[in-house]
C-alpha cells in the first residue's frame, strides 16, 4: 500500500462568469492516508463542493493533478473515475433510480464502472446477498427490495445510496453532507451506518458536513476550506483536543 | 367486421412506431421529434428499395436501418452538437422532408404491380385485411420480446437508469449520453420500421405521412397506460402495443359517427390535450402519475 492514497497537487478550479473568470479552488494541495476519515469543514462558497467535483471530474481543472491509488485522474472522464470513486449526494433523490426497485438499484452498483454487457443483470441470483447487505441499515430496506426507490423514506434512500456507494469497494469515498436533508434522528443512524461500512471496508473516506459535533465525532482528520483554499487542517491528535468553540472562529 | 380486422392489422404496424417513442418518451423522458421524419423514412426507403427491385424483406430492413440512422443524426446533435434535444428532433425531421423527396424522386410512390411483404401465397390465402394482422403480430411479438430481454440486460438497466436519474448513472460510471443516442437508434429505427410496414401495407410511401405521427405513437402509449394501469416496465411495452390497437378503434368509432377523415387529426390533437389538461379527466384516469414519470426525474 501507498502511504498515500489521494493526493491533490496545486489544484485550481475556475468559473467564468461573464467575462470574467474567478477561481473557486485556489492551490489546493492535499495528502490523504489509506483508510483516513477526513471531515471537510467551511462556509457556504469555500469551495467544499467544487472540490468534490473537481475529484470526480464533474468540474475541470484550470491547474494542478489529482492522483488516486497510483493513477493520475486529473484529466480522466467522470464515468471512468466512477470506477475508483464513489458519491453519496446530499439530496435522497440524487443517488438512486427513482422508478427502479432497490433490487435493481443495488444491482446497477455492483457493476460500478465496469463495463456495460449484453449478459443478464442477474438479480434473482443476487437477492439473498442483497437481502443481507440491506439487512444491516435496520429500517426496513431489506424487506422492500421489490419497491421502486420513489416510495422510499429519505433516511432508506441514503442508506440505500450509502450501501450502493460502498458495495464494490471504492478507492475513495465522498460523502458530500449526505445526512443534511435527514431528520436528526435518522441522520444519526446513517451516520452510525456511515462509520460502521467504513471502518469495516478500511474506505479512504472524505466527509463534507455542516454539523460541528459531526465533523467533531466522526473521523480522525479535520480540514477547514475558505475562499477556495485549505485554511487549517488538524490530524488524529489535534482534531482529539478540538472543541465546537475552536471551529467557530472560522465561520464568521 | 372487415373494419374491424384492419383496425386491429393497422394498430399492431403503429404499434411498433408506439413502442419506438416509448423508448425515448418515457424511458429516456423527452420528447423525440425526429419521429415524424423518421416515419415517413422508413417509409420511402422501403418504397423505393421495391421499386428497384430490392426483396420485401431486404427493403423492411433497410427502413429500419434508416430510422437508426436518423436516431443517431438526432443524437450525435444533441449529445455531441448540444443542441436541446427537442430542437435536434425538429431539425432532422425537417431535413429528412427533402431527403425523402430524393429517396422517392416524387412526393407520392406507389407499390402498384410490385411484390411487398403482404404478397406472400400464405398472406393472400387469408380473409382480407387480416394479412396485416398477421404481420403486425408477429413483428410485435419478436420486436416487443427481444426489447423484453434487452431491458433485462446489464446494459438494458443501465439505459433505463440513465432516463430514471442521469446523475446516479454517470456516478456509476454509465454515461448518459451514450443511453440517449442508443435509445434514439433503437426508437427511430422501430419507427422506421413501422413506416416501411405501414406504407407496404397501404401500397404507397407519401412525404407527408409522417404528419402527426408523434400523436398517434403518444396516443398509443397513454390509452395503454390509462387502460391498463399499473404495470411492470415490461408489460407497458406490451400495452402501448394494445394501446395503438384501441386507438385504431377509436378513430374508427369516430368515422362511424359521421366524421370525415380530414378531421381525424384535430380530433386526436384535441382529446390528447384533454386527457392531459383536464385535472378531473387526469385523476380519475390516473394520468397524472403517469406524466409525470414521463416530463420529471430528468436530473
């Protein structure tokens, strides 16, 4: 294994509006261990979003490389990345095929990235393994795999998502605040779910959050975005001795 | 009663046209304009393919290539081109009007004295009209189950899912793009195909026999989906096909009540707007979640 599984080096993302052409990342650079948790902290605008896409490839890079796992991804297509990397979107709709069943759903992600073929999408031999898998997520899930995914709860939708994201093991994982449309209860079980999967998968895992006591209790490093740049980033033992008040400072 | 057997012979060609839109109209959510170009074709291209000597066989083929091709012109447009897809739809439809005079050389080019599909021993020895009852089924048949199966494929989830949710497809390394110019091959070639069926059927292609197609292809659909209900994907495939059927009957019901055939048109433009507008009319036949399976979801 690498000692580094991500690695961001002097990103920069643009966006033009108008004429003129203001940068959303400015010289984002970026180490992130195999199996780190790391919590993504910052204002509405500092960038937390666009620099997920800009891993994905959903927003082009105006400068700098992004490597993943050994392999230079900066100028490779989103669906290719999608081999590599897994999303968990914020809004419930976004991750799954509203009127394709959960079966179907958990299907689809077995195959993530792969290639497309002719053969069979084999789904009654995959349902014991599904039945199983959605088992875990206790709300339900398990026994509504015939359902389409449009007569799902919010919470049932994200851990479907979550289970989808995370089923073919991905390089890197983004969660990109996949709790915030969540009641609090049902955040704090997908979040209890989240920690779980990645700890047993060893996932390299980067959460974008608004909740401090979130980006507090979960993970063990914490990095801050404002204005498109890294403004502070704490490891395993900083991020131990953080308190909610420390944080505040950087939203003003 | 012989009105009859053509009606149902007539529904099951346009049945084909209906599951071809079905394809782009309500897997892929959008409205696919190229269709009314594609039809007509289709249609000229078998035409003329039999007119220069080409096999019946040979010809129907041809249309159904030739659909492809105007699907892939539309998607190459759209997805390459990015002209909104409703616009690339209108474009090629409205070049494909001169081709179509090219591939004829006239306007209107009949089959008389030539050999089609409908003039096999067999065909011949059945009562009249039901020899497009005969055809109809069996294309139907082979064209609804192989679509059955492609459905079921890996491939086949991963073009349904592009339709469903374009931003989970891409995330899952399936790009929609791609989906949307197969789609577009696949329904425009069935299209196709049903135009060079329907214009052997009659005995002539006309350049303008694409006019309103789209109507009666969304027509096809809805009376399906508002007779049937809910059904699985599968199953709605085989209902648009009963769907084009019941529609056969419904302008036939229309002639007997003393309108005249000029008016067909206006009178399916203006029940379709009825079954789609009227909010009581769309309650009580479960339409509304119908459309909106067909106009959201588009990510």
């Amino acid at each position: 294994m690498a000692d580094v599984q991500l690695q961001l080096s002097h990103v920069q993302v643009n966006v033009a509006v108008g004429e003129e052409v203001r940068p959303l990342l400015t010289d984002i650079s970026l180490d992130v261990a195999p199996g780190d948790f790391v919590t993504v902290l910052g204002n509405n605008g500092a960038g937390k979003s666009t620099l997920f896409n800009a891993i994905t490839g959903d927003k082009p890079l105006a400068g700098g490389t992004i490597t993943l796992a050994g392999t230079e991804i900066s100028r490779m297509a989103p669906e290719k990345r999608a081999r590599l990397i897994a999303r968990v979107f914020q809004d419930p709709k976004m991750g799954t095929a509203p009127r394709m069943s959960v079966a179907e759903n958990l299907a689809l992600a077995t195959r993530r990235g792969q290639r497309l073929t002719l053969g069979s999408r084999k789904l009654r031999q995959q349902l014991p393994e599904f039945q199983k898998l959605a088992a875990q997520t206790g709300n339900g899930l398990d026994k509504a795999l015939d359902k389409p995914t449009e007569q799902l709860s919010g919470g049932q939708r994200q851990a479907l998502s979550l289970l989808m994201a995370t089923m073919r093991q991905p390089e890197l994982l983004l969660l990109d605040e996949h709790t915030a449309a969540l009641d609090p209860h049902t955040s704090a079980s997908i979040m209890a779910l989240t920690e779980q999967i990645v700890a047993r998968e060893k996932l390299t895992c980067l959460m974008i959050t608004h909740q401090l006591e979130d980006a507090l209790k979960y993970g063990n490093r914490l990095i801050v975005l404002d204005a498109g740049r890294i403004v502070a980033d704490y490891d395993r033992a900083a991020k131990a001795k953080l308190t909610q008040a420390d944080l505040l400072q950087y939203f003003g | 009663m012989s009105l009859g057997v053509s009606a149902i012979g007539q529904g099951l060609l346009y049945g084909l046209l209906g599951v071809g839109l079905f394809l782009t109209f309500r897997i892929l959510d959008f409205p696919d304009m190229t269709v009314e170009g594609t039809f007509p074709f289709g249609a000229a291209v078998a035409v003329s393919a039999i007119t220069h000597g080409i096999h019946p066989l040979v010809a129907t083929l041809l249309a159904l290539l030739a659909g492809m091709l105007a699907g892939l012109t539309t998607g190459l447009l759209s997805t390459k081109g990015h002209i909104p897809v409703l616009l690339a739809g209108i474009l090629v439809m409205t070049g494909l009007f001169s081709i179509n005079l090219r591939v004829m050389g006239r306007a209107n080019l009949s089959l008389l004295n030539q050999r089609n599909l409908f003039d096999t021993p067999f065909l011949k020895s059945l009562p009249v009209y039901s020899d497009s009852v005969v055809v109809g089924a069996i294309v139907c048949a082979v064209v609804v189950a192989l679509l059955i199966g492609f459905l079921n494929t890996q491939l086949g989830q991963g073009f349904i899912a592009a339709g469903d949710n374009p931003t989970m497809a891409r995330s899952l390394g399936i790009n929609p793009a791609h989906q949307q110019v197969l789609g577009l091959m696949l329904g425009n070639g069935l299209i196709g195909l049903s135009g060079g069926l329907i214009a052997q059927n009659n005995g002539y292609a006309d350049v303008n026999m694409g006019i309103g197609v789209i109507v009666i292809g969304l027509a096809a659909i809805i009376i399906g989906e508002v007779v049937f209900g809910q059904l699985s994907l599968s199953q709605r495939l085989i209902a648009t096909v009963l769907g084009s059927v019941l529609y056969r009957f419904v302008l036939l019901i229309v002639l007997k009540l003393g309108f005249a055939p000029d008016d067909l048109k206006v009178i399916s433009a203006v029940v379709l707007a009825i079954a789609i507008a009227v909010p009581q009319v769309e309650s009580r036949l479960r339409i509304r979640r119908v459309l909106r399976n067909g106009v959201t979801n588009n990510g």
